[in-house]
C-alpha cells in the first residue's frame, strides 16, 4: 500500500526559518517554535542587516517589554523609537543539554538564545543564493541545499480514518502538521536509508569490488569558525593574504563565522549541535574538502572520479567505493590530509570495508526482522508489503476514496452479513515474537541499537495498516442500523480478539525499547503506541455517532499501556542526561487522561534515582522542568512537586550574576515559558521577572497578560500528540 502524502503550497514568510532550522530535532513534542514564528510575524520584529532591532510601533505594551527581555535591549528604549542598534551585544549562551547517544558517550545538544535565533532569520533571508552556492560545489555530497522550499507534505488519510472521521483532504493549512522540514529542498535523500535503497547506491555495488565507510569523529565538536571563511575563499592562505584583520570580514564567509560565534558564547572551538543551520555550516567546510580531494586524487594521482573510485558522503558519513586497494590507499589519505587542515578526522566507530554488493549484518538482521513483522502483524492470512517511497494522491487515488466513503456511508446488508460471517483471526504472541527477535539479533551479530529505530519505526507503520483493515468489518458491525444478536455477538469476538492482540503488542513494544532508550527510539515507541491510543480512544463521527468499543474493553487497553509505562519508570535511571527520553513517556499519560496517571509515588521514586526518597531537583534541567509541569498540570495533588520544581528554578537562576542573566537562553526561555504556564502562579511569575531585570510592575503585568493570552513556545493545553509527532518525524535526518 503507498503512503498517501498531499502537497500544499507553503504561505510562510522568512520567519518561517524559526520552525525548521533552528531548534534541536531532539526536543520534546510540546516545545515548538510556532508562538515565536507569530510572535515576530505580527509584531514584524527583526534584526536587519546592518545590525538594527527593528519593530513595529502598533505592538502592545506587553509584546514590547517581552521583546526588550528577549533582546537584552536596556529600559531606557521606548516603542516609539522604532529601532535601536544592537551590534555591541554581548554573546549569548545556548542552552545545552544531554541526551543518550553511546554506553558512555552522551551527546550535548543546544537549544540557541532566541535573540540569536532573530539574527538566524535575517542572515538565512540575506544570504540563502550564497548558501545555495557554497553547497552546489561538491561531487560527493548526497545532503545538501539545492533550493528554497516552496511546498511541504503530509499525510493525514490513514490517521482520519483510524480517528473514525471522514477523510478531507481539504483540511485547512494551519490545522495540520504545519510540517516544515527545513528551509532548503535537500538533494538528493533527506534521511541515509534512503541512500541505501537507492539506484545510485546499487549500481555503485555493480561498478565496484568494495566499499570502505569512514564517519568523522566528533565533527561538529571539532570545528573551528574560523575555517568556515577559509572554505569560502579558496582556503586558508588566501584567506590570510585577503583579510589580514579577521574582524574586518563583513562578507557572506565572515558573517556566518561570526553568528556561529555569538550565539555559542564567542567559541571558536566546536559549534552548537542540533539545529540545521550548524548541518549547513559543516555542509559548507565539507564541500570545500571534497572538492580539494577530488582535485589532488586527479592531479597528484592520475585517479579520476567515477571511474578509479566514487565517494558519496552524507553529513559526515563517507562510502568510498573503490576496485584496486592502492586507489583506497591514494584517495583515503589525500582526504585524511584535507581534513587535518580543517581540524578534523576520523573516527573509527562506523569504520568499515566491506566486499560488494554489500551484504552488512544490519542487513541481514533487517531482513528478517521485516519477515518477522510480517509473519505477526497480520489479520488472518493478510499481508501488507508497504512500498518505502512517497507519492502524491492521484486521481485514480481520490475514486477509490470516494467509493470507500460511499460504502460507510450506506453498509449494504451483504457487507454487514460478510463482516458477520467472517472468521479471520488477530492474533500476537508477544514472548514468541519477542524470543525471536532475540534469535535475530544474536545470529546476526548487530547490536540491538543498529535495528530497533528499524523495527519500531516498521511497527509503527504496520500497525497503523493493521488497524485500517482490521476496523473496515470492524466498523461495518457497529453502523448497522439493526443491531441484531449475530452482530452483537461478532463484534465482541473481534472485540476481544482486538483487546489481547494490543495488549500484547504492548508489550513487544516495551520490551524492544527497553533495549535502548535513546530519543531516536523513544519517538519510533511512542509513535506505534499513539497509533493504538489513537484508534482505542476514537469513537466513529461518520456517517453518525457511535462508540467503537466498550468502555471495559477500552480500559483494558489504557491500563496495559499505564502499566507498561510506569514499570518503564521504576526500571529506568535518572540522570543529567537520561532525562528527555523517559520523560517523553509523560506526553502519553497526560493524552489518555488522569485517571490512568501513574502513581505518584513511581514518578517521585524515578527521579531521586532510587537512591533516596527526596526528589533530585537539582538535576533537572529546563525542558525536565517544563515536561513536569505540563504531565502535573493544575492538580492539586502535585502541588508540593510543582512548588518545589518551581524553588529549583530560581535557584538556578540566582547562581548567575543578575547582569549577565538576559545572556543564557535557558533563563530567558524558563522566564518565558513559566511566564505563559497556566499552571503557574502570578506570584511566581512576577518573582522570575523581576530575577531577569523586569522590575517595573506595570510591565511585569503586560508580559503576563500577553503570556498567558498568546503563549509562546511551549503548547501546555490542547496538544495535539498525532499531528506533533507527524510534524517530528518529518525533520528527521538520521533514522
């Protein structure tokens, strides 16, 4: 079956840079950047190019003293100014935090200073023809720009009809996934499996013997900004000869170079990791190092590209394919010398030569994973073999949509008396399924890390197809206009038959996640469950109103999934950088509602990490704090949690000097946040402010107001977790 994806014409403006290309991919569902998009949109907030902060003088009194804590810009500005010259601020501090990455390894992601994040928005607007040129240059690149986007997907079909709803493919653009990849069109895979699947890789595996894969080590940590300007004027040497006063560069190399310092606290070692924007800056360096290898493999080496060797590299990964090992030999050291002048090098964790056509233990082991999905996730002798390609919905696509609405619309008797007689079994063995997949990984050899992304990511996909075609007969039962005692009793067959089959689906789903609890993982898990949560929660709306399944077989289900997640708690480690991943798992219970929250005493017991009762506050970093609030809500029975949580946070900030306190994006987007949270109170909010400098009242009240009336980043009611995790997914670079 395809994946339907429907193509809409993007109505953003340049802000919209704010919703794809600045924010870690790792963050959790409820923090986005689309009140900020709005925030500078209506308020036509900018840094121009000359380095002015300018805005609109119709802005409210609140909008306006919150752009002056955002901005670091002193009281003595007044609205009616209209701009004030912000080019000798002092750097910003990004926010880091740590998420799972090796056994011993995290990984520190950034979350940039939102003033940083205004100046992003003008540099991508002034120079997007340059970007686009510096990453036009490389032969080896498989990610890179080409073009300014002007459409985005999404797929809402499938999810519509799991809801009960009918299927519009109308909807309107701001109600879905407002889903922005990123800013560019990318050329030629947005995500590395598809390299693997693709012409160019098999035929490479035809041309050629071997192939040797390199992975730079610690790439983004290894970078010097410095050399960003040398790779965009013919290298270093002629980079020194052209500007021998670095700080004079005001060109396109010499601005980016100088962003990229500012918002990471003027480091010239390393950049911010996360956002796309720092992809396309190392993008930039690394085109550069292709292009010298390519030029010193022909000239010093007589070896020509595409016909001794061919190098394809995404982000940081190389596939060096090759026939004689001196071509290896000639070309690997050519680029580990290019490298060592940019300062880096290469790892040894992805190294690898293999003989082709490729046949890695990854593949093996995928393989067989899929037959085992296959063999289990089924109704009765059904099979579903999903083409891993995009399409869009064609006209022959929309008849057939018809005709299926047509049919719920008006079940004809032969179909109600087929979906009685029909005796097609669901069912799941979960510790069978389970021992093989175990089989799987042993035999193979791989490490359950390689293939779990896989494998739930293909649950996922299959459940949701499962459930489409379990519930056609399955809803045909329940729209019967006469409810007779064969259909009654069918449907509490599929019923129960429905009920023990998640029930153990469940359970695979944990047991395969407790292999490894990284964000990567924890997002394909809670996608799979959300597609169950979303059809058990889900009565029919079309053609009329009618429950979908009994409350006692409901409750089952939410109790499996409450249960499961709440031993995820007292089985897991609470650290400084464990804390995103499991605490992900609180999106799931606040959507299935309180009454199936954990008990309190779990949550509390998972974060003094068993060791003590007392929780350990001082842990928690800002988006701990801000997931907290959001699962704890208004309820009273959090209330000493939440002031507690709440008497960490100033302690935090009063660690920093009062005047460099506007410098950390974490205390700005604590204050920010908190300052919008219904859940907080006002006398907690006018204490944070007055901790960021606000210390007039009537604008402490303004900020509030404006807070509280449009919000900003954080979504703390009304989440919608099906339309946040298909905006997620979609801005994957690494599966």
């Amino acid at each position: 079956m395809a994946i339907r994806r429907i193509k809409k014409k993007l109505r953003y403006k340049k802000e919209r840079v704010l919703l794809s290309d600045t924010l870690p991919y790792e963050l959790p569902l409820i923090f986005t950047n689309r009140g900020f998009y709005r925030y500078l949109v209506k308020n036509e907030i900018e840094v121009d190019e000359n380095g002015t902060l300018r805005w609109s003088e119709n802005m409210t009194d609140g909008a306006f003293a919150l752009m002056k804590l955002i901005m670091n810009v002193g009281d003595q500005v007044k609205k009616s100014d209209g701009g004030v010259d912000v080019n000798g601020q002092k750097p910003t501090i990004p926010f880091n935090y740590k998420i799972v990455h090796k056994p011993t390894k995290p990984r520190v992601l950034s979350l940039i200073h939102p003033a940083s994040q205004v100046k992003m928005v003008t540099f991508y607007e002034k120079y997007s023809s340059m970007i686009l040129h510096f990453t036009g240059k490389s032969k080896f690149s498989i990610r890179r720009p080409t073009d300014v986007a002007c459409y985005f997907y999404y797929r809402d079909r499938l999810h519509n009809k799991l809801l009960g709803r009918k299927v519009d493919s109308t909807e309107q653009f701001f109600n879905e996934y407002e889903n922005l990849r990123t800013y560019f069109t990318y050329q030629e895979f947005s995500n590395i499996y598809k390299f693997y699947e693709s012409y160019r890789y098999q035929r490479a595996e035809k041309k050629y013997q071997h192939l040797c894969r390199l992975d730079l080590q610690s790439c983004f940590d290894s970078i010097y900004t410095h050399s960003f300007t040398w790779a965009v004027n013919g290298g270093k040497d002629v980079y020194k000869e052209i500007f021998p006063f670095p700080n004079d560069d005001r060109t396109f190399g010499g601005s980016f170079d100088h962003l990229m310092q500012k918002m990471n606290n003027n480091e010239t070692n390393g950049i911010v990791i996360g956002p796309e924007f720092s992809r396309i800056f190392a993008e930039v360096i690394l085109q550069y190092v292709d292009s010298i290898t390519e030029s010193k493999a022909l000239t010093e080496k007589g070896l020509r590209l595409k016909k001794d060797y061919e190098i394809y590299r995404y982000v940081d990964d190389y596939f060096i394919f090759y026939n004689e090992p001196k071509v290896l030999e000639d070309v690997r050291a050519i680029l580990i010398e290019t490298l060592q002048e940019y300062k880096l090098r290469f790892g040894s964790d992805k190294n690898g030569d293999f003989n082709c056509p490729v046949i890695t233990d990854i593949t093996r082991a995928k393989i067989r994973i899929d037959e085992l999905i296959d063999d289990n996730l089924t109704v009765a002798a059904y099979r579903t073999h999903l083409r891993k390609v995009d399409v869009e919905e064609t006209e022959k696509d929309k008849a057939h949509h018809a005709e299926e609405e047509e049919e719920e619309r008006n079940p004809a008797q032969e179909k109600i008396d087929e979906a009685v007689a029909n005796k097609d079994q669901l069912r799941l063995n979960a510790n069978e399924f389970n021992a093989r997949f175990k089989d799987i990984v042993a035999s193979t050899g791989v490490a359950y890390t390689d293939v779990l992304n896989y494998t739930l990511m293909r649950i996922g996909i299959k459940t949701e197809t499962l459930l489409k075609d379990f519930d056609k007969e399955f809803k045909i039962l329940s729209m019967a206009e006469e409810q007779t005692e064969a259909v009654l009793k069918q449907k509490r067959r599929k019923e129960r038959m429905l009920v023990n089959y998640l029930q153990e689906l469940i359970d695979v789903i944990f047991f395969l996640y407790a292999r490894s609890k990284k964000v990567n993982t924890t997002l394909k898990a809670i996608i799979a469950l959300n597609i169950i949560l979303d059809y058990v929660q889900s009565d029919y709306h079309y053609p009329k109103e009618a429950p979908r399944m009994s409350k006692e077989a409901r409750d089952v289900v939410m109790k499996k999934l409450r249960d499961e997640i709440a031993l995820l708690f007292q089985t897991s480690t609470f650290n400084e950088y464990t804390q995103l991943e499991i605490l992900y798992f609180l999106i799931v219970l606040k959507k299935m509602g309180s009454q199936y929250y954990m008990p309190k005493a779990v949550q509390n017991r998972y974060l003094s990490n068993k060791e003590e009762d007392k929780p350990r506050l001082n842990d928690l970093n800002m988006l701990s704090v801000l997931m907290l609030l959001y699962y704890w809500g208004d309820s009273a029975k959090y209330e000493k949690e939440r002031m507690e949580v709440l008497q960490h946070v100033k302690r935090k900030f009063e660690r920093v000097v009062p005047r460099m306190r506007r410098q950390y994006a974490e205390l700005v987007m604590t204050t920010i946040e908190l300052t919008s949270c219904p859940f907080v109170d006002n006398g907690v909010k006018h204490e944070l402010l007055i901790l960021m400098g606000v210390e007039d009242r009537k604008e402490r009240l303004s900020i509030i107001k404006y807070l509280n009336k449009y919000g900003f980043c954080v979504r703390w009611t009304g989440l919608n977790v099906t339309k946040e995790l298909g905006a997620k997914i979609s801005q994957e670079v690494y599966s």
